[in-house]
C-alpha cells in the first residue's frame, strides 16, 4: 500500500510518496518533491493482488499507467471521463501528479 506524507509549509501541501520497496537513504534524501493541490492519498491506491501491485485509481482495477497511456494516444480527458463514468476529472490530475512525482525521484536517484 502507497502511504502519502502531507508536510505543510508555508501554506502550501507537498505530497511525499513512501513505497515499502525503495531505500530508506533514498526516502530520505528526496524529500518533499511538488506543490499539487490534488489529494493523491484519497485517489491513487497501491495493493499486492490487485493488478500485479500497480498502482490504481481510487482502488478501482484502472492503472495510473492505463489512464498516462490512454492520454499519451491523444485521448482527451472529457473522452476518458465519458468511457470510464467511475473516474473523476481528479482521478486524471492526481495521475498526471503521481506521474510527474514518479518522474521526479527517478531523475533525483539517477542524479545522487
């Protein structure tokens, strides 16, 4: 399971992401990464049995990485919103951010 750290400062909310599979050192040097005002503790949801440990929407059997495909092939976001009523237009912003986050400590660890 995914679990967020919400660190306030300066009125603004940095999500932090933990896995149980990354490197403490590695946790601990990132750090609060962006400033995103979706809550991606409510919408994106990691669970071993359920789509091979992928991490989903709102523990629903869609991948955040269905929804990035789905855009990246010129879907529009009205487009998925009306094939997949159950989402919401917060489910698809909460993507782009756990995308951009994912991005983000990936660029961090090739660089440390």
């Amino acid at each position: 399971m995914c679990e967020v750290d919400l660190v306030s400062t300066q009125r603004r909310l940095y999500p932090t992401f933990r896995y149980a599979s990354e490197p403490a050192a590695l946790v601990a040097a990132l750090g609060p990464t962006y400033n995103v005002a979706v809550s991606l503790h409510d919408r994106i949801t990691i669970e071993p049995g359920k789509r091979g440990g992928k991490p989903c929407i709102r523990g629903m059997r869609i991948t955040v990485y269905d929804v990035l495909d789905y855009l990246a092939s010129g879907m529009t976001m009205d487009a998925i919103l009306t094939d997949f009523p159950e989402l919401e237009r917060e489910d698809i912003h909460a993507v782009l951010a756990f995308a951009a986050d994912r991005e983000r400590r990936l660029m961090a660890f090739r660089a440390a």
